[in-house]
C-alpha cells in the first residue's frame, strides 16, 4: 500500500523529467556515476579531513582540517540527500520496484547514520563532550564503509536491471 501510494506522488515527478528525452544510458547509470564521484571522492577526503582534525598533531592544521571537514560534510550530505532522491526517481522511471533492494536500504541507512552524525555536530559535540566526539568520529566512519558497500550493491543493481 505505501509502496503503491509513495510512486503514485513521484510518478508525475518522474514522467516530468521523462519529457525531457533524457537517452536510456543516462536515466540508468546517472545515479551511480555522479554518486560514485560523491561517496569516493567527497566521501573519502571528508572522512579523512575529519580524521586530521581528530589525529593530527599541528594544532593549527588540524583546526584548518576540521573547518574542511564540516564544510565539506554539509556539502556531502547534501549531494547523498538529493542523489537519494534521484536514484528513487530512476527507479519509477524505469519501471523498478521501490524498497525491495539492498541498495535501497543501504541508501537510506547512511541518509540516517550521517543525519545522526550531522545532528551530533550541530550541537557542538553536546557542549563539547569528548564521548560524542569519538561517536560523531566512528559513526561518520562506518557511515563512509556503508557507502562503500551501497556503491557495489548499486552496481549489482545497476547490471541487474
């Protein structure tokens, strides 16, 4: 039933961008390949930013590395955000069925795990409390593992389909 009810809303949303003669390869393998750039590029170098901020040993540096980091992570969960959407898109205009791949539920853990992490961040670590720094540190790594993960079950997808 909420299958059915959650394509029935994006439906129009999808014959929209439909309209737009968009050729075959680009509805199928456009999701993973601007997601691919964000979750290995973007992905990796925040990660590793926020891992120089935590580890280094330069207090300058790592002051310079954090500020990468948030700015960088805002900018990554975002583009996850609105790639999520679109591959749930592509899916309608496919044809696909909605919430039963693996890739699905990749996906939307990672949208939970990094709107946790972002929300951890948001309040400046709990007023700076060193335990939910470690969190926000460990979480944002399993996180980008998770990715890893949901990129080659996107593949799978992606050569399924």
């Amino acid at each position: 039933m909420m299958v059915e009810t959650i394509r029935g809303v994006l439906q129009p949303i999808a014959d929209w961008f439909a309209g737009f003669g968009t050729p075959e390869p680009i509805v199928h393998w456009g999701h993973p390949l601007m997601m691919g750039i964000v979750i290995f590029v973007m992905g990796s170098y925040t990660a590793w930013a926020g891992w120089q901020g935590r580890l280094g040993s330069d207090t300058e540096k790592m002051a310079e590395q954090r500020t990468i980091h948030k700015r960088l992570a805002l900018w990554m969960f975002t583009f996850i955000t609105l790639g999520y959407t679109g591959g749930v898109l592509s899916l309608v205009m496919q044809g696909q069925p909605l919430f039963e791949s693996a890739h699905f539920w990749t996906g939307t853990l990672v949208i939970g795990l990094l709107g946790t992490n972002g929300a951890i961040s948001i309040t400046k670590f709990g007023g700076g409390q060193p335990i939910l720094r470690t969190v926000h540190a460990y979480l944002g790594t399993v996180a980008l593992g998770i990715m890893f993960i949901h990129a080659f079950l996107g593949l799978q997808l992606g050569l399924a389909i």
